[in-house]
C-alpha cells in the first residue's frame, strides 16, 4: 500500500494486539498528521475495489457525518470462513 500510494500514511505495529489496539495507535498517529480522513482495514479484510471512493464521496457530500464503515459479511474460503467488505 505504502509503495503503491506514497500519499497514505501506513502504520503498522509490531505485533498483532487486537483491532482496538490498531485503532488506537493509528488515533496516535492521525493526530500529527496533516490529512482529513482515516481509513481503518484488517489485515485480513477484503474491500471492494471501489469502498474507499465511496466513502470519501458521502462524507463529502453529507457533512453531518464525520464517521463511515463498510458492511462486512462472512464468506466461505477453502472450507473456512473469512471477512469480505463491501
């Protein structure tokens, strides 16, 4: 991510503590930084190609809301399950 948009600011921890904890140090972080949005993936989520347009799209034409999140339902995956984002 960080190589294909130098533009993103990637923060990646050391070790796997838990979504809350990821969370709170990309909170940290964001606050030092110069941009206007934060984007919150797992590690093991799947996005639409398109997710991240879509919801910059609607925060910036809906100025009431200031936080947004992708739908997330189970699939299955080589007899598993598993995350994908939409």
């Amino acid at each position: 991510m960080a190589t294909a948009h130098p533009e993103v600011h990637v923060v990646v921890l050391d070790e796997n503590e838990g979504m809350g904890a990821a969370i709170a140090a990309g909170l940290g972080v964001a606050g030092e930084l110069p941009y206007d949005y934060l984007w919150f993936v797992e590690d093991d989520s799947s996005p639409a190609a398109d997710a991240l347009s879509q919801q910059l799209a609607f925060l910036e034409s809906n100025s009431a809301y200031s936080v947004v999140s992708q739908r997330a339902r189970w699939f299955a995956v080589d007899g598993g399950t598993g995350w994908r984002g939409e």
